[in-house]
C-alpha cells in the first residue's frame, strides 16, 4: 500500500510577519514528527531566505520614495547640525 501524502494548506506569505508564522508551523509539524526534521530544516532555511528577500525589497521601496521626494524639493538637502 502506497502512503497518500496530505495536501498541506499554505497561507499567504507576502510580509514578514506571515512568514515568521510559516516558520512557526514548520517548527512545530517538525516537533511534533509530521514532518522530518531534515525536511523542516530545509522548509524553515527556504522561508528564512524568502524574509531575507522581502526585507530588502521594502528597504529598496522606501530609499527609492526618499530619494524621489528629495529629488523634488526645490533646495538641496542640508543636513542640520546641531551643537
């Protein structure tokens, strides 16, 4: 008899936060032997690398917005220094 493999549901994993869940998840399948711990290890590292790749993604979106609105204003940017 061939073992049928369950169909796992994933959510969405578009934020980091939602991702830290799904590492969350895979934690626990692994403790509790639904899954392998080599296999969680490898789920969990995917996951980590997809955070990695979500966190420079907003990093880039918010210089490029700062950029843009330093671009527009009509005198050069000053840095105040304060004494």
């Amino acid at each position: 008899m061939t073992e049928r493999k369950r169909r796992v549901r994933i959510g969405r994993l578009t934020n980091v936060g939602q991702i830290a869940s799904e590492i969350a998840r895979v934690y626990r399948h692994a403790r509790h032997g639904d899954i392998d711990s080599t296999e969680g290890y490898k789920l969990a590292s995917i996951l980590g690398v997809m955070a990695k790749c979500l966190e420079a993604s907003e990093l880039e979106r918010r210089l490029n917005e700062i950029e843009t609105v330093m671009l527009k204003r009509e005198q050069p940017f000053k840095p105040r220094i304060v004494s």
